[in-house]
C-alpha cells in the first residue's frame, strides 16, 4: 500500500496534520520517518482473488482527518476474531521475512532497526 516515501510527501502529510490531535500519527519529516529512508513498507493480504481480506479498520484509501480518529479508536478494539487472526498471521510472515511491526500500526513493517536505517541510508527528499 506504501513504501518509500520522499520527505517532501511526508511534509506534505505533517503539514495536513500539524497542530491537530492527530499530528502524532504522522512522523516529523525533520528526523525521517523509516519510509523516507526507504526501508518501511505498509502492506496487507489478498486472498487468490486479489481482494484485501479483512484486517478491521484500514486508514488507506481516505485522505479524511476521520481516518485517524477511526484508526485511535479502533486501533486494537472492537476487532473480530477472524480480524486479529488475519493481523497476526500478517505479522508472523513478515517476521518470518525479516521485518520489524510497529506495534500501533498492524500495516507497518521496517527492513530494518530505526538507528542502523539512519546509519546506513540517506533521507528521499
């Protein structure tokens, strides 16, 4: 659903949210956040029929400021359990591939731990 991400969409982004309730959903793009250094995807199952199966709440695909206070609230609650199935078999697989969760998004993987990324890597601008 994303990947790397320049800085300058992450602006873009903070901006939109900056000086909200919601500006913590959004990293600074002052430190870079794992996908402006190329190293975070944001992703989901499809079945065979390639349709998403069903993680509970989803903030793509809406540029609404509804979608982070749905995401606040619905975060771990009010999921049923064929949804935190569907979440943990995501996480057990990109573990398995090598990835790191983001334990407050259940789309969020890094490739790699926050300080080697900024070791290793440059920021997309």
């Amino acid at each position: 659903m994303d990947a790397a991400r320049p800085r300058s969409v992450s602006q873009l982004m903070y901006d939109k949210m900056k000086g909200t309730k919601f500006e913590k959903f959004v990293a600074n793009p002052d430190k870079g956040s794992m996908h402006n250094y190329g190293i975070a995807v944001d992703v989901t199952i499809v079945d065979g029929s390639d349709k998403e199966i069903d993680m509970g709440f989803t903030p793509f695909y809406n540029s609404n400021l509804s979608i982070y206070w749905g995401y606040a609230k619905l975060k771990m609650f009010d999921l049923s359990e064929a949804q935190k199935k569907n979440r943990e078999l995501l996480s057990k697989t990109m573990k398995k591939a090598g990835f790191f969760p983001l334990s407050y998004e259940w789309w969020h993987f890094n490739g790699l731990p926050k300080d080697l990324a900024r070791k290793k890597y440059k920021i997309i601008e």
